[in-house]
C-alpha cells in the first residue's frame, strides 16, 4: 500500500480512529467495574460485620459472645487476611476481647479511634497495613450488649485484604486488554478488507485504461458501482471526442494534400515545360515545396495521433492487400513478394502508420529487385518481461535479390531526403517517413547487406 | 492509342491532355466523374487516367462500376492521396498504376507507355516490325537505321498497328482508338494515312485484308 494512495487514507484513519477509541473504551470499561467490584468488596465486609456484631452482641451477661463461625471459613485461617475483632471501645475498660483464630494475637486498630467520619450507614472505614504486612481493609460499628443503651459500647471490627480486590481487578485487566486488542486487530483487518473490496471498482478502471492504452479495447467496460459509473461514461464520451479529433484531423490534412499538391502539379508542369531562368526557378522551388508539403504532411498525420491512446491491428490483414496492390505496380517486371507471416502478430499502433512502413520499403525492394523480395515478420517477447502485455516486439525484415548498398550507401540513405539514385521514380522521401515513424513508436530501423543479394531493411516495432 | 484523361483542375487537365498529345496518342479529356465514367464505358480507350477526388462521382466508384461492367482498360490512378491504404484501395478496386501528386510528366509518360505495352503483351519499350523499329519512348521511326518522319497521325497508326503486329486490325478499331471523340471521323482518312505510311516505309509491312481490315506482319513470318 503506498502512501499516497486512497487506499492507505481510507486505511490511517480508521485504524487512528481505532487505536484512539478502543483505549479510551478500556479505560471506562475498568473503572466501571472497578467502582463495582469496590462496592460488592464493601458490600461483603459491611455484611460480615454485621453478623458478627448481631451473633456477638446477643449476650445476657452483658458481655459478648463469641459468634459461631458461620460466615466465611478464612476467619479460621491463621494470617488469611480475613479477620473480626471485638474490643471494648475506651481503652483500660473492663470489657471482653474476642478476635477471629486468623488473627492470632495481632491487634486490630478502632477506625473510631484513629478519628475516622462516620458514613451514611454507621460504620467507619479505614485501609491499613494489616499484622502481616498485607493490605487489608476494616469496617467498624459500635454497638453494646443486648442492644441497651448505657452499656459498655464494643468496637466490632471486620477486615477483609485488599489483595483480593487487586486481584480481581488484574485478572479483569488482562481479560480486558487481551479482548480489546482482538477487536483492534480484527477490527484493523476488516478494515484493510473494506478498503481493498471497496476500492476493486478502481483496480478494474486500471485494468480497463490499461487495455485502451495497448488498444485491446476501445471504450471501458462492464458494470460499475453507480459512484464510477459517471466517470465511465465521460472517459468513454472523453476517448470517442479524441478519435473524432484525429479522425477529423486526419481529414482536415487530406484535403489539405488534395487541395495544395494539384496546383502545385500544375505549376511544376508548366514551368518544365517553358524556357528561361523564372520557369526554371519556379521549377525547382516548385519541387521543394511539393517535398516540403509531403513531409510536413506526414510530420501533421504522426502529430494528430501522437499521444492518442492507442489501437492495435492485425499484421497480416495489412499485409496481403499491400503485396497485391504492389505486385500489380510492378507488375510489368515480375517483381514476386514472399510473404511469411503467422496470422496472429498483431502491430501495437496504427494501421495506416504500418501501411505506410511496409509500402514503403517494400516498393524501394519492388523498385531495385531483379525478380523477388522478401518480408519476414516474426514476433518475440521482450526480455525484460514488465507486467504490461505491450512487452512483445515485432520484427519486420525485408529483402528484395537487387545490386543492393555498400556500407557508405546505407550509412547516408537514412538521412532526410537523401536518395542515391535519381533514376529511380519516387520523391525520395520514403525512408524518411519510415524513419520518423519508427522513431514514434520507440522501434528500430536498421539496414545491412542480405544474404539474397541485395538490401536488407530491418525494422523493430512494438507488438501486443 | 486513344486515352481518356479524368480530371477536374482545368489547367492539370489542360497540361496532360498536350502532353499526351504531344507523345502521340488521341487524347479525350472529362472534367467531372459522370462525364468520365460515360465516356469510359462507351469508348474503347487504351488507358484511362484518373483522378480520384473528382465532383459529382468519385474516381473509386467510377473504378470499380467499369470493372463490374467488365471494361478491362488499364487504368492509371493520379491522386494527391499517397498513403499506402490509399494506395492499396485503389489497387484493389482494379488499378493498373498509381501515381501521386506532384508528378513529373515524364514519369506519367513512361507509366502510360508501359501500360499500353503490357496491353498489347509487349515488354520493352521498342518495338520492332522486319527492318521498322519504333521507340515509344522518343517517338522516333527508323527504317534500317534511317530516321522517317512521320505526322502525328501518320505515327498514331503506326504505333497502333506496330503495338498489334500478328492480328488483322478492322478500320473501325483504327478509327476508334486513333481519333478524339469530337474528330471527324470518316473512314476514308485511315486509307490515306495508309498510303503515306507505304510511301514512307516498306510498302509490304502493312498488308491489306479485304473487307476485314489490315495486318502487320509480326517478326515470325515476316518475310
């Protein structure tokens, strides 16, 4: 997941959110059950000391007895924490001491006496540091023999540890903790799942643009969720206008090569045929506008769909019409083409810019050919294999059995406008368009000798 | 050689038609595609040059109507449109050539030449009866090596005759291949031609075929 991606937004801020919440959530969660387990500790002790004091207290001889065990069997447990006592409330009186068997001889101190406020239900509270040195907790009510009112008032004490509490409570925060982070992972995980589902509709659009971009498809397609599916139909309204655009376009510079190549027709004939320095000039300036609207002509076609998402066509559906077309130019020589070429080479780009490619150098081949020419074409994938599926080249070569270049010629015959042989018919501008369209399409054009004879042309252009 | 030359700009129109001319053949000129389409289908032309962006119908359609009809003329596409699918479109609605514009006239020429040639089965560009030799290209007659001038009209019908040596060509066919649409056509013209080409050159090179028509002798059995 990149940073900058809606994914990892949608993502941060939930698990933010998260991690913020589930603390906090924690937090109230253990003081609500602590104030709880608080209120049912007191609860206990507050019940205990009432026993003991009603038990104790219900003595006729006006002192306490001591109250049957009948509450809680740790009273029994020597230091368990758990204690009762009952003790004269002034010092120095002649009063009977009773103490729980947990208590052995250890001294409970009188909440009252330590000067401890009375709460709303009578008794005093007080956390001390018990006889073996383990926190305890006491609740104290003063109450007299027999209930009567004149009597020697008794401190009954009841302790119980405050360990116990701790206890629960850690036991509860464990519990706690451990749940809540399973939430949070869980709770993380299904939001790493909602994002990713969420977000598949666009992982489709990728894939759909990427298939426009290689020409396997024309428009975006399949159902979308109702919020893309506006953004669907402009990139397909938005892919139609921009092949209205170049198909106007290409039209627009048709009929300007209509319109500017018949006069400039005229013109050359007639200053051919008339004597003198203007005709003369005329002439030749006529030429090199005639070259110059060629070029720009095709620089214009290559501009107009430069850029352009791309198309992908059939190789050997451009193929055989451009050789029957070809064999009957040169028909009057017997020029033959072999052709070799597997059905299933598709050419990533242009029909027409291929067309142009292939014309070209196979009418050159046609052009100084003794009787037959050559065109291979073969398809390989490219050794870096990247995850487009536009990786696989095309390899054009074509030969032709003719005197063929030497190493000079071919080196100059690339260059712009430059043709060896003025004998034969043509503007010369042929390998010059071939060369600009390769280079539009990132490829290779090579020259070398053939082992038929004459030229090899070699050229490397992207396949699907 | 008779040619139709289709083509809607005046002054192109003009140029090719005196430039044919001047090449020696009879040369019938079309400004529009209906115009060109009736003549092309009504007369017996040894090449048609066509344009394709023409008004009223285009060069295509008139194309691939004469082939349907199965008028086999060669045909010689002139269009500013030079891309191959262009090309290859007017190929395959049954062209025997294509040239683009601009053009130089002469290579318009040779491509002429070339397809009356292969019309009439002949390879090169000379053509050669017993001791007459007649060069396409320059538009020379030689007869043992000695130039012989000829009229237009007088090497219109020699060229037809030398291009068609071996068969028996009806005054009809001479007439119809030699003259333009509009060109008084009167049979009679084709026997006087005949008797100043037999002044002019060997006068058993062309043999009369009574009531049928007249016959060059081809290189097997002339004499």
């Amino acid at each position: 997941m990149r940073l900058n991606s809606l994914a990892f937004r949608l993502f941060i801020t939930s698990a933010i959110w998260t991690l913020l919440v589930l603390p906090i959530a924690g937090f109230i969660i253990y003081e609500l059950y602590k104030t709880d387990v608080q209120a049912t500790f007191d609860g206990r002790l507050e019940k205990l000391v009432n026993a003991v004091a009603v038990d104790a207290m219900s003595g006729t001889d006006g002192v306490p007895i001591i109250p049957p065990n009948r509450y809680e069997p740790l009273f029994e447990e020597i230091h368990s924490g758990w204690y009762w006592q009952i003790q004269p409330l002034k010092d120095g009186e002649a009063g009977r001491r009773l103490v729980s068997q947990s208590l052995a001889t250890g001294k409970l101190p009188s909440p009252q006496l330590e000067g401890v406020a009375e709460s709303d239900t009578g008794s005093r509270w007080l956390n001390i540091d018990g006889p073996v040195g383990v926190r305890i907790r006491l609740v104290e009510v003063i109450d007299t023999v027999g209930h009567k009112k004149d009597e020697l008032p008794y401190s009954i004490v009841v302790a119980g540890p405050v360990d116990w509490l701790e206890s629960q409570l850690a036991t509860f925060r464990t519990r706690l903790a451990t749940a809540l982070t399973l939430a949070g992972l869980g709770l993380v995980g299904v939001t790493l799942f909602q994002v990713r589902f969420g977000l598949l509709p666009l992982r489709k659009i990728e894939r759909g643009l990427s298939d426009i971009r290689t020409g396997e498809a024309t428009n975006l397609e399949g159902e979308f969720p109702v919020e893309i599916e506006p953004l669907q139909h402009e990139l397909n309204a938005l892919i139609r206008s921009n092949q209205d655009v170049v198909d106007r376009a290409r039209t627009q510079v048709g009929n300007l090569a209509h319109a500017l190549k018949t006069p400039l027709a005229v013109i050359t004939n007639e200053a051919r045929d008339s004597k003198g320095t203007l005709a003369a000039k005329v002439a030749e300036q006529a030429t090199i506008m005639a070259d110059q609207v060629n070029h720009y002509l095709d620089r214009a076609r290559m501009a107009a769909r430069s850029g352009v998402i791309g198309s992908s066509s059939d190789v050997a559906n451009i193929v055989s019409p451009l050789v029957r077309a070809l064999e009957r130019i040169h028909q009057e020589r017997g020029i033959q083409i072999a052709v070799t070429c597997p059905k299933t080479i598709k050419f990533q780009g242009e029909k027409q810019d291929l067309e142009e490619m292939l014309g070209n150098l196979l009418d050159n081949a046609c052009k100084w050919a003794n009787t037959r020419v050559y065109l291979t074409v073969r398809r390989e994938d490219a050794p870096t294999a990247s995850k487009s599926r536009s990786s696989g080249r095309l390899y054009i070569q074509v030969e032709d059995d003719g005197p063929g270049l030497t190493r000079e010629q071919r080196n100059k015959i690339g260059k712009r406008g430059m043709r060896l042989d003025e004998s034969k018919p043509g503007s010369g501008l042929g390998l010059s368009i071939v060369t600009d369209l390769v280079q539009t399409y990132h490829g290779r054009f090579t020259l070398a000798q053939s082992e038929r004879g004459g030229l090899q042309v070699n050229l490397e252009l992207p396949a699907v | 050689m008779r040619i139709l030359v289709i083509e809607d700009d005046k002054d192109l129109n003009r140029q090719l038609v005196t430039a044919l001319g001047d090449g020696g053949y009879a040369v019938d000129r079309a400004y529009d595609g209906e115009e060109g389409f009736f003549l092309g289908e009504t007369e017996p032309y040894d090449v048609v040059i066509l344009d394709l962006g023409l008004p009223k119908m285009d060069g295509i359609s008139i194309l691939e109507q004469w082939r349907r009809a199965e008028r086999t003329m060669p045909v010689i596409i002139l269009t500013a449109r030079d891309r191959w699918s262009d090309k290859v479109a007017g190929m395959d609605a049954g062209a025997d050539d294509y040239i683009a514009k601009p053009f130089h006239m002469e290579e318009l020429l040779a491509r002429v030449r070339a397809q009356v040639r292969r019309a009439a089965g002949h390879a090169k560009s000379e053509i050669e009866c017993g001791n007459v030799r007649l060069d396409t290209k320059s538009a020379r007659v030689t007869c043992d090596g000695q130039q012989v001038k000829l009229t237009s009209h007088e090497y219109r019908l020699l060229a037809y005759m030398m291009h068609h040596q071996g068969r028996v060509v009806s005054r009809t066919e001479l007439v119809e291949h030699l003259y333009e649409q509009d060109f008084d056509r009167d049979s009679n013209t084709i026997e006087v031609f005949i008797g100043r080409l037999r002044k002019k050159l060997p006068p058993e090179l062309i043999e009369t075929v009574r009531g049928l028509g007249y016959r060059m002798h081809d290189g097997s059995d002339a004499a």
